[in-house]
C-alpha cells in the first residue's frame, strides 16, 4: 500500500498547531490553572510541538530548495535531531531546576526595629514586605524583612554546578563526536550514488535538472560528463546541475559521474528530455 507521505506531513503539522493553539488558549484565558505544577509542563509540551512545527516548516523551505538528505531524520545535516535534543534537555532541566528552587525558597521573615533612614535606605527593596514608623521613636523605622532560607541558597549552588557540568558534557560529546566522524570518514571504502533524481529523470528542453550524489568519503572529487547538453558542478561537493538547453525533445542524455581517486567506482543517470 502506498503512503501519501505530504498528506500525512500535513495532518501531523496540523495536530501540532491545534496542539499548541489549544494549550495556549488554555494558559493565558484561565482554562488550565495558572498554577507552576501544571504550566510549567503545559508550556514544555506546547516548547516541543513548537519547535517540531518550525522544524517542519524548515524542511518544508529546504525540500522546495533540494536541499534535504534523505539518509538523515527529517531530512536535514546530519547531527541536527541529536543537537535538538540536547538542548532540549538542558532548558528542561534548567526550566526545572528553577521551579524547584522558587518551591523551595522558604523565606524567613524578620522584625528589625528602631531603623534610622539611612539604614533602611540600605535594605534591598524587594525584601522589605511592611514597614511603619517606631511607636516609642516617630522618627525611626520598624521593618518586616524576608530573607532567603540556607536550604535554598545551596539548592541554587548545586544547580549551577550541575549544570555547567552538562553544559560541558554536551560541548564535549560534540567535539568527540565529531572527531569520531572524522577519524570514521577517513576509512570509509568509497562509494558513490545518485540519491536523486531517480533514474530515469525527466527535465523539459531547455530545462536545468539539480542532481544529489551521496559519496563517501565525503569530499572526494567527483568528475560528470553528459553525452549531450551541459553538466556542472554547483557550489556544493555533492550537487551537479544539468543543462539541456540546446537539446531537442525526445532525446536520452546519459549523465556519467566517476570517483576521482577511484575511476572503478562510477555511477550512470538517463535523463529523457521532453
């Protein structure tokens, strides 16, 4: 049975934005409780539907372009979805370290009496909850104070602890990862294929047809001939542009494209021009 691969594309597009518009109605018009418990999951949720609709639409632009990569997740460079993925656990973690320490934070409240102006001047504004004038002293000032517990002072040294240890742990899974791939890509037997167009392509006279080739190593030089109508390399390593103006409709152009390094290694594309 074939899939409608745009047609479920769409559908699930559309659930996320339904998914989104329904938990921010929720939120900011009072449906769900603007209470931490329950917001601060709803907003996750609503963060990750958020970021998979961009990431579509991303796709969706790069598609149009020829630009996706068929071998990785959602078509984009390889590294993107783990990338994603890290840093989604790190806000989410940052996002609940923070709903933890506000829970934690027991402020102690404090009388302090007899304050001169000045001293009460010095008193940060936001720890001050009352303050009336000295029943025994009109002049000095009484002040009801908070001040922050211990318990929520060494909760908020462990998070940043922890979390520039992940921050790093992240940085260096990356690098690693990186050199892996390098060291990895160095001994990759080569290999070279069309991944699109399919063989045979169509391209209308006097049309242009962009080609993608997977090689590997990736990098390696790659030599394209037509037998008939103009083929060029684009900016990218991996993509050729076909030309076929000047070719008359009917006619079969066979594309040729051959390692550099390896010429055993080659690969034939026909494209008909109509």
């Amino acid at each position: 049975m074939d899939i409608n691969w745009r047609r479920v594309g769409i559908i699930f597009f559309l659930t996320l934005v339904l998914i989104i518009a329904f938990l921010s109605v929720g939120v900011f018009f009072g449906t769900i409780p603007r209470i931490p418990e329950i917001v601060l999951p709803v907003l996750l949720v609503g963060g990750i539907a958020l970021l998979l609709v961009t990431l579509m639409i991303v796709v969706m632009v790069l598609a149009q372009l020829n630009l996706t990569d068929s071998a990785h997740a959602f078509g984009m460079p390889e590294g993107t979805i783990r990338a994603i993925i890290a840093l989604s656990l790190i806000l989410i973690f940052s996002i609940t370290s923070l709903y933890l320490h506000e829970r934690l934070r027991d402020p102690n409240t404090t009388v302090v009496k007899g304050l001169t102006h000045e001293q009460f001047d010095a008193i940060p504004g936001q720890s001050i909850i009352s303050s009336q004038a000295n029943l025994e002293d009109p002049t000095r000032i009484d002040v009801l104070r908070q001040t922050d517990s211990e318990a929520s002072k060494d909760f908020a040294q462990q998070t940043l602890t922890t979390i520039s240890t992940l921050v790093v742990a992240v940085a260096g899974f990356y690098f690693g990862t990186t050199a892996v791939g390098v060291a990895k890509n160095s001994m990759l037997q080569p290999g070279l294929r069309i991944i699109k167009p399919e063989s045979p392509a169509t391209v209308s006279a006097d049309g242009s047809l962009l080609i993608r080739l997977d090689i590997a190593p990736a990098g390696m030089a790659v030599t394209a001939r037509a037998d008939t109508g103009t083929l060029t390399q684009t900016a990218q390593y991996d993509e050729f542009e076909y030309n076929a103006t000047g070719v008359s409709a009917g006619t079969s152009a066979i594309l040729t494209f051959t390692l550099v390094a390896n010429p055993s290694i080659s690969q034939v594309l026909t494209v008909n021009v109509i």
